[in-house]
C-alpha cells in the first residue's frame, strides 16, 4: 500500500497526517521530509503497545537524546496528576520549546500528550504516533488535547494542533476485535455527516473492515481523516460547524462518566450506543426518517458490541446521567445542547432542551 499524507492547513498551524504501513520504521525520512527537526525528545507511551513496536521507534531514534514515561491508558489516569508527572521530566531535563514530545498510543496518551505539550512553557514541538483505529480516525486529528476531573470528561484542555500524525497501520494487528469496534464507531459516525454512500460502503464491507483487510480499512481511515480535515479546517475552535463531530457523544460522555469510566464500557462503545440515542431522539422529534432510523440502527446491530453492554444503564441512572449532560462543554445556556440526524449528510446542530423533557426521554430509554 502507499503512503497517504493528508495537509491539515489550520490558524494556528499547519501541519500532514501520514497514513500507510510499516511506518515507525521511517520516522526519520518521515521527519527529514516534514521539515521537522529536535535534539532531545520524550516519548510518553501506552503501557499496553507491543514491545516489539517500542523498540522500532527507540532504535530508529536513536541518534535524538530519548526520555521515556510509560502510562497505563485509562480514563482514571486521564488527570492533572499524569501531567504533571509529564511536566516534572520535562522541567528536569531542561527542555525548550524546540524540543519534542511524542505520544506513542491510544486517544487518552494523545489527549494528555496534547495537553502537556501546550501548556509546558506555552507550547513545545509535540508528535502524535496513533496506535489505535480510534486515535487514528479521530482524536489524534484537530487539535483538541484535555484530562477529565470529577465533573466530566474532557473538561480541562485546550485547542493544540501537532506538528505531525504518524498511523502506522500495522500496528492496529496487535489491538482485539473491542478495541477495533471501539475505533470503528467514529468511522460511523463519519459515515452518518459525510452521506449516504459513505454509509453504504461501510454497511456493504462491515466485516472486511473490522478485521482489518486492504484495502478497506485503509479507505476507511483515510475518508475518515479527510472528513475531519475539511471540518477542523472550517471551525479549527468548534465555535459551530465543528460541533457535528460530537454526534452520539454527548450521551455517550454520560453514559461514560455515570459508570465512573469503567472497563464495562468503552469510549467507542459509549459513542456507538450514543449515536444509537441520538438517532432515537431525532425520530421521536421527527427530524428523521423511520426508514433512515432502521438503517442505522440495523447496521449497529451487525457491529456485534457486547450485548451486556446495554444493560449496564439502568433507569436509576438517569440523574446521574442527565447532571453530566448539564456539565457538558457544548452548553451555553440552561438548557442541553444535543447535535441530532436529521438525514445522511444532514446534522442538527444545537437542538436545545429542558434537562425535565431530556430526563423523560432518558428514563423511556433504559432498561
């Protein structure tokens, strides 16, 4: 396969994402023809990444000055306490702003990387290496970096693009079928603004791209990755197109942080169940099709997640969901701000609601 580089051209920074395989083996080229140079360099990664992969990336940047930090991917340790540990070797090891830090893992490593990096000395050089199907057709792309505190997800961060995204395909051969299904649910969601036949080729090659065979998966990251270029490119500071990529998650950030972020739910699956919410609420306000809401619901239904997964939500979670609605970042009033389907291709953005009408319907929809 090719390598594919797509141009992230935003006010902040200009910045490619390099899609192919076998590419943790070039990271020198890769840098040289980025124009992307530093002496010393820390590399922050997820605990759960193969070794054999590690030791690509350090023997091919051994001649950079190399400090390392492990840490265990989880939403708990998605905290100022993690950065701050970043923070401590950074200070220690005097670096500068033309040094770098590199984030070897899964969405949390890039949010918290992300963070630190924008924060330490306002801005030092930062490099995403994605090693997940989810950081690689979402988080990693767009800037957005930021740890959790006991009011939600995401609710400490900033806006902080890198200076470069490596996705190393063959790196998604070591994750299990959840985590792929985990990553999946942003192709979906993709799928769903994009349009129609966007959707349909996902419905159409489901099984091949779940597991991982060319060249669907690689055309399904890369239509991913496009579609969120041309979002961030318009609204870099989600001030209002932008909002269309938070489809499903505003309630699937509840549903997270109502289950206090445990292993039972993911944040792919969160997202899955969360768009499966948001396609509900748009039919019950007649923005969609009965047609179009079984199209959705039927390919979700052939992802095949866990079916314990939706019995976790029980009804006497609703207020406990509905208070972590009312903190999401999205609102700006008193009322919540849901992004809602009205067709393939076609989001309402900032359908508001009482938090008495949302409970309601909250409660209707559990078990």
């Amino acid at each position: 396969m090719k390598i594919t580089k797509i141009k992230i051209k935003t006010n902040t920074k200009d910045y490619s994402i390099i899609i192919g395989r076998n590419l943790i083996n070039k990271i020198n080229k890769i840098l040289k023809i980025n124009n992307l140079s530093f002496e010393k360099c820390l590399i922050v990664t997820d605990k759960n990444i193969p070794n054999n992969f590690k030791k690509i990336l350090y023997q091919n940047l051994r001649s950079k000055k190399i400090f390392s930090m492990d840490v265990i991917a989880s939403e708990k340790n998605k905290n100022y306490n993690t950065v701050n540990k970043i923070h401590d070797i950074l200070f220690k090891n005097r670096f500068n702003r033309e040094d770098c830090v590199i984030s070897f893992g899964g969405g949390i490593i890039g949010d918290i990387v992300g963070f630190a990096s924008s924060t330490f000395k306002r801005g030092l050089k930062f490099i995403n290496i994605p090693s997940t199907l989810l950081s690689q057709v979402d988080s990693s792309i767009g800037g957005k970096t930021g740890v959790n505190n006991k009011f939600g997800k995401n609710l400490i961060g900033s806006f902080y693009q890198p200076d470069l995204v490596i996705s190393d395909i063959n790196i998604l051969n070591s994750l299990p079928k959840r985590e792929i299904i985990c990553g999946y649910a942003e192709i979906l969601k993709s799928s769903i603004i994009e349009s129609y036949s966007s959707f349909l080729y996902l419905d159409r090659n489901l099984k091949k791209i779940l597991e991982l065979k060319s060249p669907f998966i690689e055309k399904s990251i890369i239509k991913s990755c496009n579609l969120k270029k041309m979002v961030v490119q318009k609204d870099e500071g989600e001030k209002n197109f932008r909002k269309v990529l938070n489809l499903g998650h505003t309630f699937a950030h509840a549903y997270e942080s109502t289950l206090g972020f445990s292993k039972k739910l993911n944040h792919g699956e969160a997202v899955i169940l969360g768009i499966k919410s948001a396609a509900e609420f748009s039919l019950k306000k007649s923005f969609i099709s009965k047609q179009t809401f079984n199209t959705i619901v039927n390919h979700i239904d052939k992802i095949g997640m866990n079916p314990k997964i939706k019995s976790f939500l029980k009804k006497k979670h609703a207020s406990r969901i509905l208070n972590y609605m009312k903190n999401d970042k999205k609102n700006n009033s008193n009322n919540i701000n849901l992004i809602l389907i009205k067709d393939f291709g076609k989001i309402k953005l900032d359908f508001q609601i009482n938090s008495s009408n949302l409970k309601k319907y909250i409660i209707n929809s559990l078990n």
